[in-house]
C-alpha cells in the first residue's frame, strides 16, 4: 500500500521518470514498428497497398502511439489513458472484424503480405492486445501518482529529454508519411480506400482514387450481419412470418413440374405424444419420432416404446431436433444448426455417463463414441439452417431451407459420417418453370434409398427426388393440399410416409 502521508521523496521522482520514459518507449514502438514498416518497408518498398479496414487499424495505433506521447509531455492523466483504452477496444473491434474475413481460409490464403506466415491483419490483432497489455502492466507498476505530478516541477509541462525529443519527431515523421501515402493512394474526400486495393505505385496512371465503399454504408445496419437468420418454420412454432414466407400448399403451382399425383393410401394416429411431431425416420425397422430435443421410438400401433430428450447446449450446442439418421447401430440426432448427436437405445444405459447428453431417458440410450456429439462445417450452406438429414451408411445429407435472407437457393451437403467433414456440396439442377427457383422448396424431410435423395417440402406439396450423382431433380410428385404440415420421410419401396399434424401419413404414386 503507497502511503500518501509520506512526502515525495528523491527515489518516487526517479521512478516517475522511468514511468515516463517506458510510455515514450511504447509510444515510439507501436508507431515505429507496426505503423512505419507497413508505411515504409511494406508500402514504399514492396508495394503493399491498404485496404479501407487496413487504413482504420493504423489510425487507430497512431492515435495510441501519439496519446502516449502527450502523456509524456503534459503527465498522467485519466482522459489520456482512458482515449488509450478507447482507441484499443476500436482497434481490436477492426481488426478481430478484418481477421474475421479470412481465418478460415485454407493453410497460405489470404489477403495482402505476411510476415512470419501470419497476414498483416492477424498482426494488427496481436498489437492491439499488446497495447491493453503492456500499458496495463505499466498503469500497474506505476510510481505513486503525486510523484508523477511533482516530476513537473512546478511547470506548465515536462520538459524534454533528448531521447524524448528523437521520438517525438520519429513519431511525427511517420505520422506524416502515412498521412502522405494514404493522399496519394486513396485520394482525398470524398474518396476514402478500396476494399481490394491495387498495389502502391509511384505512376500516378496506376492509382485509383474510388468512393465506392460508401455505398450501402448506413443501409441496413445490422450487428449479426449475414448471420442474422431467424429460426426455421418448426412444427411446434411457426415462423413464417419472421422468415418472410408464405406457405401454399397447391402443388400443380410448385416451382418444378410434378410428374404425377399421390394420393393418400392410410392414415394413423400417432397417440401418447403431445408435443407438436417435427420429424420422422425408420432406423432399423422402426419409427422414430422427434420434436424440438425429445424423441420417441415408436410400437407397432404408433404409441411410444421408448423416450429420451437431450441437452442441446452440452459441448457442441445441437440446436431444434430436425432429422433423425441411421448410423451404425443406432442414430444420429440432427439440429437445426447442422450439429448432431450420436446415440443408440440401450435398456442397460449408464445414466452417469449420460448426464452430460441428456436430460430424460438416460438408462435407455447411450451416446456413441466420445462426446457423442459432432459439427457439419459447410460453405454454401454456412448462413442457412436445414430442417432434414438422411444417410447411406457412409455420408450424411442435409438440404438448407430458405429464410429472411434467403429465397432463391437450396443447398445439399454432404458429409462424411467417419469424420463429419464436408466432403461435397451441389445446388441441384432441375426442370424449373420460368423465373422459378428451387429455393422456393421448403424441405422438412429426407430419405436416402439407391442413389437418391427424396425429399418432401411443406411450401407447395411435392416431394422431389435428387440423383446425387447427377445432382439433379429427376422426378417430382405432388400430394394433397389438405395436408398443411407434412414433416419428416421415409421411404417404403413405392410408397412415400410423412407426419402431418401428428398423424403418420401413407401416401402412394
């Protein structure tokens, strides 16, 4: 504890000095290292050229480089250290947003030059953090803060060492450098920067002075950006109004042709399940049931044998249940976000080595391997959910439904179920009619059986088949239009079964 009792003695104000001298110290380096090699050696001499986010970053580094250097010429003070923080949290904001477009690009993609293997936008990133860390480690190791002010002396400010002097005007020479470059490079306002700039050329006939990036600036301010997709339609809440869709449900005005009617050949009540029914699957001969993390394996006269619910924020979060698949010998329990959990029924379940997967039914099903749990990372699909998975024993597929961002595309993808790596993605062809799209599908099931994907949408009421080695639509059924929900598919040679409002529906060509 500093006793502030105590007068201000000969060592305080030697310490003081130091305090100052090691902020002059980290306001000459963050300017001269990162700010002047990318200004001199990489832009001058390399050509290297900076992008808008790029020019944001090095501002921000020169605002804390020059803030550091008031200090040291007017003294501590709480707006100086606080413009410090302030310019930090903007700088790692930038650059975790500039780094963000490209982390997970493959090994040696990237944009602009590296050092040492690593972009310059990762670099700026590791600047930032370095600043929030030394100059805290500073503000910690600090003198008592009466001596930093009796180091003045009585005097307006402090005077200047010669080493202050040298880094002041380094500090100065590269601000204007940088000041210069970005003139010459960017043009002045309203021109502002290119996203993807050319590089630095000396020839005026190679600059390019643009102000395009201000267009869309202050539309559509979103913080989630692409990643603001609202939920699926879901059988126990509807969402069509957020997502933007209007549900039809005749199936002669569906985007694609139907080569033909089915017509519905039984139908059975599923009783014992209250909950709102979202998906249905035959695993092993045998009816599974799903709604949002609760499944059910059904008996022969379509009442629940057997339950269990799991938790979908353990480990690997596995969001609203939309697909149940074969897998081994048990399943996989597919979310809505594309994430999923291998399980299989056992009566003999260890209900301890179940608590982390599952909330009801622990000593009746078990995970498989590990956590149990895995991701399906895709491209195509990477801003969309799905609402249906299917399997052949070696890949899993998932079909994307379409949302408030998106109307016009449908994504299948592939994954490797030994891995759960994405091992390929297509956007099925099709006989579409005109200035139609298959996007207009909205796919709530999915069977696999002898090279096909079939898959039945809510929107219009058909069911599609999809040769995956073609990637096309080869055939499409319609089926009745008082069939408002249909969730859920399989497959039984001619005959097609989905769940509608709770009720297990037999529908054949």
């Amino acid at each position: 504890m500093t006793n502030y009792a105590l007068p201000v003695n000969d060592q305080d104000i030697k310490k003081a000095k130091t305090f100052y001298d090691l902020l002059c110290w980290g306001g000459l380096l963050i300017v001269l290292l990162p700010v002047g090699i990318a200004n001199i050696i990489l832009g001058y001499f390399m050509g290297d050229s900076p992008c808008t986010l790029c020019w944001g970053q090095r501002q921000q580094m020169a605002y804390i480089g020059v803030t550091a250097l008031f200090m040291v010429r007017y003294g501590f003070k709480p707006k100086y250290l606080a413009t410090m923080l302030v310019m930090a949290a903007i700088g790692l904001y930038s650059s975790f947003r500039h780094y963000g477009n490209h982390a997970m690009r493959d090994v040696g993609q990237g944009f602009g030059l590296d050092i040492f293997g690593l972009h310059t936008q990762f670099w700026a990133e590791v600047v930032f953090w370095c600043v929030v860390f030394l100059f805290g480690l500073a503000v910690y190791l600090a003198p008592r803060f009466d001596a930093l002010i009796e180091e003045f002396k009585g005097k307006v400010y402090r005077p200047l060492t010669q080493f202050n002097r040298i880094a002041f005007s380094i500090v100065c020479f590269i601000v204007a450098s940088n000041c210069f470059q970005a003139l010459w490079s960017t043009g002045v306002p309203p021109f502002w920067g290119q996203g993807d700039p050319v590089r630095f050329s000396w020839n005026p006939k190679y600059v390019v002075w643009s102000a395009d990036s201000w267009e869309g600036m202050w539309s559509g301010i979103n913080f989630l950006g692409k990643r603001d997709v609202k939920d699926p339609d879901f059988a126990y809440k509807a969402n069509d109004k957020k997502l933007g869709i209007t549900f039809a449900h005749d199936a002669q005005n569906a985007p694609v042709n139907v080569n033909g009617m089915l017509t519905v050949a039984n139908v059975r009540q599923i009783e014992g399940i209250n909950d709102k029914i979202n998906t249905l699957s035959m695993i092993n001969g045998q009816y599974m049931v799903g709604s949002k993390y609760t499944f059910w394996a059904l008996d022969n006269n379509m009442k629940p044998e057997t339950s269990a619910s799991y938790d979908p924020w353990y480990s690997a979060n596995v969001l609203d249940l939309v697909g149940i698949a074969p897998y081994q010998d048990g399943f996989i329990l597919m979310g809505s976000n594309k994430s999923l959990l291998r399980a299989r029924w056992n009566p003999n379940a260890d209900d301890v080595k179940g608590w982390g997967n599952f909330t009801a039914g622990r000593t009746e099903v078990e995970q498989i391997g590990g956590l149990g749990r895995a991701r399906v990372g895709t491209e195509r699909a990477k801003f969309s959910y799905i609402h249906s998975a299917a399997a052949d024993g070696r890949y899993v597929y998932t079909a994307t439904v379409p949302d408030n961002k998106n109307h016009t595309k449908l994504v299948i993808s592939k994954a490797l179920m030994a891995d759960w790596t994405l091992s390929a993605e297509f956007m099925p062809a099709a006989d579409l009619k005109k200035d139609r799209t298959l996007g207009e599908l909205y796919i709530t099931g999915m069977a696999y059986d002898n090279g096909k994907l079939y898959a039945v949408s809510k929107n219009h009421n058909v069911i599609v088949e999809i040769d995956i080695a073609q990637e096309k639509v080869t055939n499409a059924w319609g089926f009745p239009a008082d069939l408002t929900d249909v969730r859920g598919l399989v497959k039984n040679g001619d005959t097609f079964e989905v769940v509608d409002n709770n009720r297990l529906v037999t529908l054949k060509k």
